[in-house]
C-alpha cells in the first residue's frame, strides 16, 4: 500500500481514474438511451466527451473537498451531486450532441427490377398483363 497517503488522497487519485465512468455515468444520466446511437455513431467522440465530463465532475469535486476539508464520506455524496448535476446540464445540450440525421431513402428501383422481382416471386403473368394494356 501507498504510504503517506491519508485516505481521502487515495480517494482522489481513485475518483480521477475513474472520471471516465463518472463521464460516461453523467452522459447516460442526460441523454438517455441516445447515448447507444452517439457512442455507435462517434465512438472516440463519446469517449472524449465522457472524460471531459468525467473530469469536470472530478475537478470541482476535489476543489470543493479540500476548500471545506469535508470527509471521504462527504466527498463521495459532493462527487454523485456534481454527476446529476452534470447530468441535468448535458440534457439542456441533447439535441447538439445526438442529433440523428434522416436515413437516407433508398433509390426507387427502376422498372425492368420491378419486373424480374415480379418474375422471381411468380407473379410474371402480372407483368405481361401490364404489357399488353400499355402496347394497345
């Protein structure tokens, strides 16, 4: 074990390695189910963005401990507060980091395709019916 460490500084060094869980907590706390199509989508981009947060939740978490030299106990309950509040931030900006364009539509296909799917399913007689109408 670490010596000349007291228990709320190896509490630091934990919360700051793991700021990337806390960002990607708070990530999922704002956006939702939206953070599988983001993450799919951008997954470098998720990731940075979860450790910045991650880290924004960290950073302040461990300013305020030490300015009002609260107990690991305390720090814990600030670090969860700093998350939902993170959270609720991140939910304000959904629309800028999840934006979903439109699917592109599929190109029509053209009518000699129309024909030979229509001739693969067995409905050929269809299309010759459509023939003979349109030729008189």
């Amino acid at each position: 074990m670490v010596t000349g460490l007291s228990a709320i500084d190896i509490l630091y060094l934990i919360l700051l390695v793991g700021s990337l869980a806390f960002g990607l907590e708070a990530l999922l706390l704002g956006l939702g189910g939206k953070l599988m199509v983001l993450y799919r989508r951008r997954k470098v981009k998720t990731i940075v963005i979860a450790l910045a947060v991650g880290l924004a939740i960290a950073g302040p978490a461990i300013v305020t401990s030490m300015a009002l030299a609260l107990e690991p106990l305390y720090f814990c309950v600030v670090v969860l507060a700093y998350m939902f509040v993170a959270g609720k931030i991140i939910s304000v900006f959904r629309e800028k980091l999840a934006r979903t364009p439109a699917p592109p539509l599929p190109p029509q296909p053209s009518e000699r395709e129309i024909k030979a799917m229509l001739r693969k399913r067995g409905l050929g007689k269809l299309v010759k019916k459509k023939r003979a109408k349109s030729g008189g």
